[in-house]
C-alpha cells in the first residue's frame, strides 16, 4: 500500500497557508510543545540506530 496515497490531498506547497487568527501562545503549550518535540527527536535517533 502507498503510504502517500492513502493520505488525504491538502493542496500543493505554493499554496498560500491561511492565516489562522488566534491568542498568543500559551507558555505551557510552548513548553509541552519543546518537550514532545525533544521526545520525537530523541525517538527517530533511536529508530534510526535500527536502521
């Protein structure tokens, strides 16, 4: 099965990404967001020792 295919077509690239009009972030999301992208990273380097 073709992993790109089964995802649902967005647009292409050039499209304009729509201004989403929202409160600053919260520092708490910021800091959850850092965190679990630090998990992530630190996840693929591991997966990719697998490699």
């Amino acid at each position: 099965m073709d992993l790109l295919a089964a995802l649902p077509q967005v647009g292409s690239l050039s499209d304009p990404i729509p201004y989403i009009s929202r409160a600053p972030p919260n520092p708490m999301e910021l800091a959850d967001l850092r965190n679990a992208h630090q998990q992530l990273t630190l996840r693929l380097g591991n997966a990719q020792d697998y490699l």
